[in-house]
C-alpha cells in the first residue's frame, strides 16, 4: 500500500473498554479526530462544551446524541452528521454495544 494512503477502519479492536481517541490531522485551527466506541457514553451528569465548532459523522454502528435544553435524544446511524456550534452542551447517551461506532469529528 502507498505510504500517503490509510484506512479509517484499520486497527480497530473489537474489544474497547474504553472510547479510543485519535488525532488524524491538526493543522492550524482544524483538529480531524478517529473517535471509536463499543457501548461507551458520556459520564453521568458530564456535558460537552467545547470552544471549538465540531463537525461530527458517523461513519459505522449507532449512537444517541442529547443536546441541553432538548428532552429527545439525536439516533445517528451511518452517514449520519451534525455541525455542533461552539458552546453548545450536549452529551453521547449511547453506542451500540453489538459493534464498533466509528465517528469522524473536525474541529474548527
């Protein structure tokens, strides 16, 4: 395989116990994470307020998404995205505990 080409969905393992974070690109201000997770979720009572915007797609598995202020929970399926403006709380509820839920996420 050329060296300037990866795969996305190279090295994952079927077995996390916890939520696996990798930086793929930082340039400037733009941070482009791998996020994957098994049935992982936010702490109890943790929100996400972030300084950045996040672009955010799902790219296998399932996920529920909660916003604060929102009583319905975002399902995100594959292909699946949203843009998450700076300063806006929300939380991961749920990932599918049956198979990996592999996220694309850019910070901006």
């Amino acid at each position: 395989m050329d060296d300037n080409v990866n795969n996305f969905f190279k090295n994952i393992s079927g077995n996390l116990k916890e939520e696996l974070t990798e930086v793929i690109l930082e340039q400037g201000s733009v941070r482009i994470e791998r996020i994957v997770s098994m049935g992982h979720a936010s702490p109890p009572g943790f929100w996400y307020d972030q300084d950045r915007d996040e672009f955010v797609i799902l790219l296998k598995g399932s996920a529920g998404l909660l916003f604060d202020g929102k009583d319905e929970i975002s399902i995100m399926a594959p292909g699946d995205y949203v843009n998450i403006p700076a300063r806006t709380r929300h939380r991961v509820e749920w990932t599918d505990k049956s198979v990996e839920t592999v996220w694309l996420a850019m910070y901006y």
